[in-house]
C-alpha cells in the first residue's frame, strides 16, 4: 500500500483481522494488478475529506 491509502476513503479498519483495508471493490484482474504493484498510482483513490460537510453547512 502506498502512503495514498492512508488518505483514501476506500481505506478502512476491520475489526476482526485488525489491521487497514482497501475496500474498493475489485475484479479479479483489478485486484491481481494492484496487489502485484502494476498500478502506478491508485485510480481508485478518493480523498476522504471528512470536513467536506462541515464545509457546506458554513
């Protein structure tokens, strides 16, 4: 995982395997690639702005 996922809104916590997760989910093929390194960068990567409905409220 690269240091974009710690930033990601497909990044969460599983309780039970108690460790961080992308839960995006992916294809067969999708998965294959981004566990083995093909991609880049992430296109899945989705900012998670948990102040984006504060925002609107002001």
């Amino acid at each position: 995982m690269g240091k974009e996922c710690e930033n990601c809104l497909y990044y969460d916590y599983d309780e039970e395997a108690e460790e961080y997760e992308c839960i995006m989910s992916l294809d067969e093929d999708e998965y294959y690639h981004f566990i083995t390194g093909k991609f880049s960068s992430c296109p899945y990567f989705r900012y998670d702005n948990e102040y984006k409905i504060v925002n609107k409220q002001i």
